[in-house]
C-alpha cells in the first residue's frame, strides 16, 4: 500500500520526495502528493523523512 499524506500537515517540506527510492512523490502547489503510487516498495522512507508526520501507512 503507498503512504497516505495528511494535506493539513504537510508543510511543503519536501523531504519525503528526495528520500524516497522509488520516486512516489512529488511536490505540487506546496504539498505532498503521492504521484507514482504503484511504484511503491513501502520502505517508509518517506513516514520517517517527514519533519511534520504528514505521511502514514494504512
């Protein structure tokens, strides 16, 4: 399952897209978006990188 990005918390950081190995996220209009869902390997770089916990895993 890809990660889940709360809209509310993401700040725009960015961090989750430059740890991410697989290239999932990118960043639109200041936030978080799980772009490449199905790319997913679910290391959860992405959950650990987010200095706001915006992101989760179902």
């Amino acid at each position: 399952m890809p990660p889940i990005v709360d809209t509310n918390k993401c700040k725009g950081a960015a961090t989750c897209a430059e740890v991410c190995p697989v290239d999932v996220i990118d960043i639109i209009e200041g936030k978080a978006v799980v772009a490449r869902a199905d790319a997913c390997i679910e290391c959860r770089a992405c959950e650990a990188a987010c200095p706001n916990s915006a992101i989760s895993f179902p």
